[in-house]
C-alpha cells in the first residue's frame, strides 16, 4: 500500500481486508541499497494505510482501529499505540509533529512525536486522505470536495482552502510548489505554495486513475492506480517525460534519494525504479 523511507531503509504497509473482522496488518522494512528484507513483518492495527518516518520513528495508520501505530525504526520495536479521528489515512510529520488525516471524521489530529499526547484536532475539507508539509504549513488532500487545504503547522489555523481536480488524493512538496494527483480527472494539479494560486494542471492518460506522486529533487512521479503505471513529469513545467510499467495497482511512492520505489497494491510487491 503506501511507503515510507527512512535514510536507509524502505517501509512497506502490507493492508489486509477492508471488513470489520479481517485481522491486523504490518509493515515490513527492505533495505534500499539491495532490496532485501531488512525486518519484519511487523504488526500494526487492523487495515493499515498511510505511513510517515519522524526522524526515529514509523508512525502508521490503522484505518480501522482510528489509531496511529509508533514503532522504532531501528528494529520494529512497538513504541506506541495513539487514538486518533475516524479512519484515518493520510501521515506527515512536520519535524515536531505527527498529523493524521481522519478521512471519516472531516479532520486532521495533531500528534506530537516525541511521546504521541494530542495537540489539537482541526477541521478540514471532506474525506482528507493525505497530507504534506511545506516546511511551514501542512496540506491536506480532501477527496471528497475536490480540494486542498492550508494549515499553519504551529498551530492548526486556517490558512486557505483551493479547488483543485476530482477527488484528490495523493500530495507532493517540490521545495515550491504542491503538487497534487487527481484520481477522479486523470490529471496532476500544482499550486504555488507560498499561496495556492494554480501554477498548471497537467492530463495524464485516461483511466489512469493517479493516486500518489512523489517529488525526486528534479521531477515529479505520478503513480497511476489503474494504469499499472509510473509517469515522470519534469517539475519545472509539467511536460512529460516517461510512463514505466510497474506492477498491478500501483498505490505507494517514495524516493530514497536515487530512486523511486513503488507499492504495487494487487501484486504484493514493490517496484523499485
């Protein structure tokens, strides 16, 4: 499903079954320089989805448990287990804090890192599915209204809601720009950040269906869900540059950086490219 890179290593969240009494899920670690097994699998909540690293710490999202799993990066070890909103998906961590996004509870919950106690739930677009900071503020995709939304990390406030395509749900941070993929419009849209003006909405394939995108320091990579494919897109415009068959159901993205490594969802494997 989603992915996460720690300085040396991959995390993978392997998701179980959407029903309530499918059993928990986990999360393994594969070493980036070769692509084995480093640890794991390790145990997390039931239908796990989005992941984030702090700096020593793996946080994930427990869809079904509306909590966050702490686990040591160095060797797996549970650190923690944090009540948060309704279903969350979406992880970040803005160098102090870990923020959730509460897809079924139209919010973000504010985590500090170091020992998980709450520091505030704020309320956001519909359906908020991921998350990214810009060094200053965090973004949320909301997939339900078709828009993203601006919080000042230092404290939660409001600092601005922008239309954006059908159902957004994957967020990247370019070092200026947002970029966000649209899964209901078969298209990325990039928002200047210091305002969220629209800088260029690009189309991708139809039936595509993007679910994520990741920035590698000169491009952007579009992961398309149904296209079981990666399209690379050069940052500075939009234009693209390739489309790379990858495995069934691309979901998850991650640069490590020199490359780019791909959860593919339906063929429970990551590609690494």
């Amino acid at each position: 499903m989603s992915v996460a890179f720690d300085g040396a290593n991959v995390w993978v969240v392997n998701q179980l079954g959407n029903s309530p009494g499918s059993t928990n899920g986990s999360v393994t670690k594969i070493r980036a320089a070769d692509g084995s097994v480093a640890g794991g699998p390790y145990s997390v909540g039931r239908n796990p989805w989005g992941i984030a690293f702090d700096g020593t710490n793996i946080w994930v999202a427990n869809w079904s448990n509306n909590n966050v799993t702490k686990l040591r990066a160095r060797d797996g070890t549970a650190a923690g287990l944090f009540n948060v909103g309704g279903s969350p998906v979406g992880v970040a961590f803005d160098g102090t804090n870990i923020w959730v996004a509460n897809s079924t509870g139209n919010s973000v919950t504010r985590l500090r890192a170091s020992d998980g106690s709450p520091q505030g739930t704020f309320n956001v677009g519909i359906k908020p599915f991921s998350l990214a900071f810009d060094g200053t503020n965090i973004w949320v995709a909301n997939q339900g209204d078709g828009s993203v939304t601006k919080l000042r990390a230092s404290d939660g406030s409001l600092v601005g809601t922008y239309t954006v395509g059908s159902a957004p749900y994957g967020l990247a941070f370019d070092g200026a720009n947002i970029w966000v993929a649209n899964y209901g419009s078969n298209s990325v849209t990039k928002l200047r950040a210091t305002d969220g003006n629209l800088v260029g909405t690009y189309s991708l394939a139809p039936d595509s269906y993007p679910v994520a995108v990741a920035f590698d320091g000169a491009n952007i990579w579009v992961a398309n869900f149904y296209g079981n494919s990666v399209t690379k897109l050069r940052a500075t415009d939009g234009s693209p540059v390739g489309t790379y068959t990858v495995g069934s159901n691309p979901y998850g993205l991650a640069f490590d950086g020199t490359h780019i490594w791909v959860a593919n969802q339906s063929s429970n494997t990551v590609s690494k490219r």
